[in-house]
C-alpha cells in the first residue's frame, strides 16, 4: 500500500484512511457527474471530455488497466462510473485489508467488502482484492496476544476470507510490503504481528494457505520503494529480488511481483534501472503488475498548470520504461480522481504550512481529465508498438 516513511525513513505519516478511517468519505455509482456550483453534467460530457478510453488503449499494449477504489465510488454520483467506464479491472483501496474487516476484534465485518465485490461483480470486471497480510498498522486488539495466538489468527484469515470469496476474486494480494530497511531486521525485513510470529516464514506460508484456500485465483506479492534512487530503493530492491528467488526455489504458490509505483521524484528516480530491475525480476519466471500508480507532487513547484506538466511528464518517463517490459501484465492506478487521493490525508497529517491540494492523479476534483490523463494515454499508445506490446498481446489472447 501506499508509503508511510519520509525521505530518511524515520517518521511514518497516515495515507489514505488512516486518520479517522472508519469516518472515511462514503459514496457511489450513478450515471450523472456533479460539477461543484454546477448543473448535473452528462458523463460523456464531463469525464469523457477526452475521447480516449485508458482501458480500450491499455488492452492495445496486451495490458489490463484499473483503478482501485473503495465505498466512497459506491455512492457518490459520477465517481464510481468514471473508475468503470476507464477500467479493464479493478480493486480496492482498504476494505479488504485484516484491520477494516476486524479492527473491534477477530470476527470479520464483510459488509463493504461485499459491497466492492457485488458492484465490480455487476459491471462485470475482474477483481483484486487486498492485503491478506501487511505487518503496518495492526488492530489495537491484535497487539497483545500471544505467538500461538498469532499463528492461529493468521490461518484462520485465510481460510474464512480467501474461502469466502474463492471463485469470485481474480486476484488476490496476498503479502503487502514485506521490507522495512528502517526497521533494522535481518533481511531488511517489516516488524509487525506476522513477522513476530513465523520469522520470514509468514510469507511462504500465507501464499501456500491461499493457494488451498482458492486452486484459481492469481496470488500476488507486492512491494513499494522499487523505483526509488535512494537507500531505501536500494535496500528493497536486492532483498525483494532475493525472496522472489527463494520463494520459486521453494515452489511457493504465487504468480504475480507487484511494484506499487509510488513515483515520488523528491526521492530520486531512474526509470531505465527499474526497468532493467524489472527484467530481472521476471527472468524468475513471474508476471509483474504496477499495482498503486501515482505521482506525488508535493515537492514540485510553479502554478498549477506548471505542476500538473511536471506530473505528466513523470506518468510518460515512468511508463516509457515500464511498458518496454514485455512481462508486465497490468497497470492500476491508486485511485483516479484527486478528489480521493490519500496524499491529501498526507498533507492534513502534516500540518503543512503552506498547503495546496494534492494532484497527483489522471482526473482533477471535478472529474474532468488533466494532462497526467493524457500522458497516460499517450504512453499506452507509443507501448502499442515494439515487440513488448506484441508478446503481451499474444499473452492476452490465451487469457
């Protein structure tokens, strides 16, 4: 999920639904955009200003495309339609996530999840649902049982959620953000309840569980910090390339890498040396998503206009590399409208002093495509060309 450490990794700040999450904005589909101080606009009208469709343009490159969301396109008009009219797949944000369905305690609340699910289900796209397990932000409850406590919680979350859903989910998230360099374990590892109770362990063991739990869904690993030029990037780079080798080794049950693509240019970014990490990434035999896909633009300056090219021209680099790597299989994007951005919970977390609301998505507040839109459009056509694309296409073709 998305990063919670500033640039020396010391000090965590909450994303999106972690202040005050259970008061999280709620809403959903409708076939209407509400312009703010304006009349109901027609959907075509409004969000479909630019002709182009991100998901019709992604299945060009043999790419799926999507967007997570969670209750907030459930009810609010407008919304919930632009995710699914760009989408070939999507997700969700927090609503499948071990603290939302038992944060007052081990029995599971599976009203939103469902929800996401049923709406995903009636607009008949395939859904990927996360995390089983992250080691950030654990229950307040969960924090004092005991290791055999633990180890019996762990099991049984994956038998009663993945068996709840099997058949009905695509994919699934399985480990989120094993690595945690700031946390000074043996293998860069993340401390947290899980950690605490197999050692490393808990990885293998939670796909290994979801694969018995469902024979046919896709099994996802997924990680952050990758595209980072900083000592993070650095430190989870080889340490997320040495567990994929191991769990292969191993026979693990998984199939897909995810890499969040956070792109955050304040830390450093070198899009020809994630490619290549990418390359080596699957030469272990692995599909690669881009799972989390935004561009943070706190650090960029200039007006409005000026920032939102600087975001553009991130989606396009970032991209670029990305698409030249025949094995990645699909793009989702962390939410699609800056209304919804968890940088704005970053920002109100912060307390900054001179604030401006975040833009780091393809569609601004009012749902209407901004050029980070039409970079990524732009990318998707330009990745249509060149072998990649065309071994993805044959890739989808079998799908």
């Amino acid at each position: 999920m998305a990063e919670r450490r500033c640039e020396d990794g010391s000090r965590r700040s909450p994303g999106i639904g972690e202040l005050d999450r259970r008061q999280m904005l709620t809403g959903g589909a409708a076939a209407l955009v509400l312009l703010p101080g304006a009349q109901p606009v027609a959907l075509s009208e409004a969000a479909g200003a630019a002709a182009d469709n991100l998901g019709v343009l992604a299945r060009r490159c043999g790419l799926r495309f999507g967007s997570a969301f969670d209750t907030e396109a459930l009810d609010e008009p407008g919304y919930g339609d632009l995710i699914f009219r760009h989408s070939t797949h999507v997700g969700n944000l927090n609503s499948f996530k071990y603290d939302w369905l038992r944060g007052e305690g081990p029995s599971a609340d599976f009203t939103n999840a469902d929800r996401l699910l049923r709406r995903a289900t009636d607009a008949g796209l395939p859904f990927t649902a996360a995390t089983l397990f992250w080691n950030d932000y654990p229950p307040a409850w969960l924090k004092s049982r005991s290791t055999s406590e633990l180890r019996y919680l762990f099991d049984a979350h994956v038998d009663e959620v993945v068996g709840r859903y099997a058949g009905r989910v695509a994919a699934w998230g399985v480990v989120n953000e094993p690595f945690a360099p700031w946390d000074n374990e043996p293998g860069h590892y993340r401390k947290g309840p899980w950690y605490a109770a197999f050692g490393p362990g808990y990885v293998a063991r939670a796909f290994e569980r979801a694969r018995a739990a469902d024979r046919e869904c896709r099994l996802i690993l997924n990680e952050a910090f990758c595209e980072r030029r900083d000592w993070i990037g650095a430190a989870v780079r080889p340490a997320l390339a040495d567990l994929v080798r191991r769990l292969r080794d191993d026979g693990a049950p998984f199939d897909v890498v995810g890499l969040q693509g956070h792109v955050q240019p304040q830390h450093g970014l070198d899009h020809a040396a994630f490619a290549d990490y990418m390359n080596t990434l699957a030469a272990e035999g692995v599909k690669l998503e881009i799972t989390e896909l935004d561009v943070d633009d706190t650090a960029i300056g200039g007006t409005l206009a000026e920032r939102d090219e600087a975001v553009a021209r991130h989606y396009r680099e970032f991209l670029g590399a990305a698409l030249s790597v025949d094995a990645l299989d699909g793009i989702m994007t962390w939410g699609v409208s800056d209304r919804y951005t968890w940088y704005r919970e970053v920002a109100a977390a912060e307390k900054r002093a001179t604030p401006r609301a975040p833009r780091p998505l393809p569609f601004d507040e009012s749902l209407l495509p901004k050029p980070a839109f039409h970079a990524i459009a732009q990318a998707f056509r330009e990745g249509a060309i060149g072998p990649a694309a065309l071994m993805r296409a044959e890739r989808s073709k079998a799908r």
